[in-house]
C-alpha cells in the first residue's frame, strides 16, 4: 500500500514496485512527495514503471533546447536571462547527464559566480547571483514537469539564494534635478522629466506609445510585473506631452523619438549627463525612487506610491516609509503655538492650572 508519512521535517513516501520491492524517498514539501507517490503509483497501474528512465539519457543540453524554446519569447530574456542560459552551458556543459547534477554541485555553482568576475571585470552584485541561481532553478523545475527529470536536486538542500540589499534609496534633491535637466540633450531631457513625474521604468517610458495616453492617464499593460496599471499625468507631464505632440507632428506611434526613430536606449546620453552635472552614484532606475521619495515628502501616502510604481506588495515601497515619518515630524509642528499659555507664565510646573489663573486675575 502506498502512504506518505512525515519523518521529522521531511515527507517520506513508501511503497512497492511492481517487482516487489519496498521503495522509500523523502522529500521536503508534503505537496512534492504527494506528487511524486501520484505518478510513481500512475506508472505501475499503466504497466510503465520498469520502463527505463527517460532522465538517465536526458543531458542538460536538452533541457537548455527546450527552455530556450519555450520561454525565449518572455520578457527580458534578451537581455537578462539569456546570458544565464549560456552560462550554465558554458560551465556544466551541454553533454552531462541532467540527473548527475546533484545539490553540492548546484551549490559549487553558486559560489563560483559569487568569486569570478563579469565579463566587464567587476564583482558580481547578490542580485545578479541570484537571477542566475533562480534561472537554474526554473530550469529544474520545468525539467521535473516536462518528465525530463524525476526529482529537482534543489530540493535535496537549503535555498542557495543570498541575501540581497534592497534598501538603496538613492534620488534627486531638488537642487540636483535642475543640474540634470540642464545637462540633458533635448531627447534626453524629456525622457527624463516623464521619469521624475511618473516613477515608470525605463523600459515603460521607452516603449510609451501616444495610444497609451487618455483621459488624463498612460495606461500600461507589458510591464515588469505583467499586471497592468495607469499612472496618472499631472500637470507638467501633460504640458510637456502636447509639446512633443506639436513638435513630432505624430509622426510616430511613439512617444519618445530622436530623429523620427524611437528611442531604444539612453544609457550613454545619461551617463554623459550625470558627469556635467556633478552628480555621483546614479543611475536611470534611480529616477524611480527621485519620483516616489518628493511624492512622500509633499505629503502622498504609501499606498499612492504603491499603486503608481505598481509594487505587488508594500515591503518594497515600505523602504520610503522613514521619508513619509519625517513629513509627519514636519506636520506636527504645525500646532507649535497651539497650548501657549499667552501672557500667564506658569514658573512652577507642580502649580494648579487654577491657581494660577485665580493670581493673574
């Protein structure tokens, strides 16, 4: 009979195959271990159990085939998880057996790309490790569903992923935004005052196209998150959109153009910027924050701010919560004066209110 047990923090499933043979494998997620004695059980009722495991010809290049089949036309593949792929084959390499890669080796993979270098020669942030490490991991996952692999190996160990730091909160002050704006080549510039008014991404700002704009809001639907949302246009934003409107005279679906072509990059012109204006440890992304962190700071809410970054939960946008306490700070000395005693100076704090009232009379 086939059952599933709990063995400590583990899950173990038992039972028979179809030759007699008592099998035991545990795993670390009760949902995991169900799923598994499913199909082992699903085998033997089809007669298929003893057939020779698919996962034992299986290589790693295969499973690369079709990862990069399926998933080749997500977003940000191009420009993210593409060079993971080809990391992973380039280190594992393409002929070795999937189900010979074990744990120890996902971990020696971790700490490989936590002491090598970038191509550019530069010390690899935790974030990028870990978009590395959970691009492998997704191949494992999808490996075990698309019955390439019968047990993901990441399930053997610990999450390999590190510890981020996500409390950068670089921006603006409102004295280093005119510097800005004031170094920005004409195209530059009004990509860059859209950031500062919207908190779009740059990949959001860049694609904007006019059909997008209505009724006093740019509607958003290929974003990062793949949730749609709208952004509201205040006053200054919608000045400057009819003034590119009259300037283009439409020419284009899009938005932002640089000689009635798209803009599909500004990283140079940026760059460029930055260093004639003086400022230091910035980049476009940061624009994001500039928005949020002066949204707060005139007195906008973090659940404002949620909305319009399109954060999916509040940790991320609680990182502006310090910035939302000092206004509040601010706000309250607006009562400074409020329980003055006026003329009555009370030198002794101990004294009834009363009596001293009764001895200015």
């Amino acid at each position: 009979m086939a059952t599933i047990r709990k063995r400590g923090k583990a899950y173990q499933i038992d039972f028979f195959d179809p030759s007699g043979k008592r099998i035991r494998k545990s795993f670390k997620k009760k949902k995991v271990a169900e799923a598994e004695l499913g199909k082992r059980v699903s085998l033997v009722a089809e007669g298929r159990y003893l057939d020779v495991k698919k996962e034992c010809k299986t290589t790693l290049g295969e499973l690369l085939d079709k990862y990069v089949e399926n998933f080749q036309a997500q977003a940000g593949y191009i420009t993210g998880k593409r060079f993971h792929v080809e990391h992973i084959r380039g280190y594992f390499g393409k002929d070795i057996i999937l189900s010979n890669i074990r744990y120890v080796d996902l971990e020696t993979y971790r700490n490989h790309l936590r002491d090598s270098l970038t191509v550019k020669g530069t010390v690899r942030e935790e974030a990028s490790i870990n978009r590395g490490i959970s691009c492998l991991r997704h191949m494992f996952s999808k490996a075990v569903e698309w019955e390439m692999l019968e047990q993901d190996p990441f399930d053997k160990g610990k999450s390999l992923l590190l510890k981020e730091n996500n409390q950068r909160l670089r921006f603006l002050t409102e004295a280093e935004i005119p510097m800005l704006l004031y170094e920005c080549s004409p195209h530059l510039r009004i990509i860059v005052e859209c950031a500062i008014n919207t908190g779009m991404r740059k990949g959001e700002i860049l694609s904007l196209k006019w059909d997008q704009i209505r009724n006093g809001y740019i509607y958003l639907t290929k974003t990062k998150t793949n949730e749609s949302r709208q952004v509201p246009i205040n006053d200054n934003l919608n000045a400057l959109f009819k003034r590119i409107r009259r300037d283009q005279h439409l020419t284009s679906d899009y938005v932002f153009t640089y000689q009635k072509k798209r803009v599909d990059s500004v990283k140079t012109a940026f760059n460029a910027a930055m260093k004639k204006a003086g400022i230091v440890d910035f980049r476009f992304n940061d624009l994001r924050h500039t928005f949020a962190s002066h949204l707060i700071m005139k007195g906008g809410s973090l659940k404002d701010v949620q909305e319009i970054l399109g954060h999916k939960t509040m940790t991320m946008t609680l990182r502006y919560a310090h910035l939302s306490q000092e206004h509040k700070k601010k706000t309250v000395n607006l009562l400074n004066g409020l329980t003055a005693s006026g003329n009555v100076e009370c030198h002794n704090l101990s004294q009834n209110p009363l009596q001293v009232k009764s001895a200015s009379l």
